[in-house]
C-alpha cells in the first residue's frame, strides 16, 4: 500500500473516531448547543426537538460507518484505486461528474438512513418502556392537551368537526373511538347548523397552526 491509500485510510478512521466521539459527548450532555444553532435556521418545536435528540445516535453510527470503511479500505485499497484510476482514464468529464453527483446523493441517502435507523430504534425502545398513555403523549406531542379535553369534555359516539390545515386529526381516530371525526379547512366556508345536525356533528373544535398548544371546543348551539 502506498503512502497516500495509506494515508487516506488513516484519515477515514481518524474522521469515524472522531464523529463518534462528538456523539458521545452530546449524549452524555444536552443537546442545548444544537438546540440553539437549529433555531437560527428552523423554528423550535416539538417534533424539530425530537430530531435534535437524536443526532448524537447519528453521528455514532456514522462515525462507526467510517470506521468500517477504513477497515475495507485497508483490504481492498488496492482493487479500489485501480477502479478509481480506470475510471478516470475511461469516462469523459461530463461522465465524471455524474458519477460524483451520484457519489453525493448515496452520500445524503446515507444519512437519511442512519437518521431513519435511529429514530426507529427510538421509537421500537420507547413501545417496551412506555405504558399506553406515556405513548399517547409521546405520540401528540404538544397537542396531548387537545386530546385530553376532546376525551374528557365530549361523550362517546358523538360527531366533532376539526377546523385545522393539517392532516394529523386522522392519527386521532383511533385515539378518540368511538367518537366521529370530521376534518374541515380554515380556507373552507364554515358548515351550516342544517349540514351540522344532518351529520350528527356536536362540537367544533379549532386548533391553532402556529401554536399547537391553543385550541377552542365548543358545543353547537
């Protein structure tokens, strides 16, 4: 092996240990740092939080990914940089940069799924700690205060009209059974109290985009 293939390796291990280091200490910490450098570019909110906790796990695994190809590196190295110089002397420039192109996005593939792996690793650890209302909150979020007075305030069996533009209410069918959900667009025109009662629909509820935690249920009059 020559001084640069070995090199090469040796930069790609230093680069894993050195991603997998960084994850450990931001799980050994909070992810404060991260938080604060996430709201100068996205607005903070509870599912954005969730996605923050789990990059220390991320950058683990891939530095653990680089780690094993610098293992292979060092066993294949060879083979690898005679594809890499045929490659070159065989394609055209234009042919050259599709395969980089190519080589970015198995890159971004990558670590969409390591965040994937990660969050379902999460979520299956999670189902054997959490007792079924521990799920239910972990799983609404912000909105877990909606849920409660929809449970508490409304009787079974009865019809509720969603006023939200977003599609989420359909997750809490199963939540709310045996009440009926309906959705409704804020852009749309309100129902009438005749379109109401022919659907058995007897509270309105509103939810707020901007602040999921605000929200109004009422009965109809």
């Amino acid at each position: 092996m020559n001084i640069a293939a070995r090199s090469t390796r040796i930069l790609v291990a230093l680069l894993g240990l050195a991603l997998a280091l960084a994850g450990l200490i931001l799980k050994s910490h909070d992810v404060e740092l991260v938080v604060q450098w996430a709201s100068s570019v996205v607005s903070i909110n509870d599912v954005n939080l969730k996605r923050a906790e789990l990059l220390p796990w991320v950058l683990v695994l891939l530095g653990a990914e680089l780690a094993t190809v610098s293992f292979f590196q060092a066993k294949w190295g060879a083979t690898l940089a005679k594809w890499l110089r045929l490659s070159r002397e065989k394609t055209t420039p234009s042919q050259q940069l599709l395969l980089v192109l190519l080589a970015a996005h198995c890159g971004i593939t990558l670590l969409l799924a390591n965040y994937l792996g990660v969050s379902l690793g999460k979520q299956l650890q999670s189902a054997f700690r959490l007792t079924d209302q521990e799920m239910v909150d972990a799983n609404f979020g912000s909105r877990i205060d909606f849920v409660r007075a929809l449970k508490e305030q409304t009787s079974d069996w009865e019809g509720i009209l969603i006023v939200t533009d977003s599609y989420w209410p359909y997750l809490l069918s199963y939540e709310a059974y045996p009440r009926r959900l309906y959705r409704s667009s804020s852009a749309q025109p309100r129902p009438d109290l005749q379109w109401l009662n022919n659907h058995g629909i007897s509270w309105i509820a509103e939810i707020n985009e901007v602040d999921e935690r605000w929200f109004s249920l009422r009965r109809v009059k």
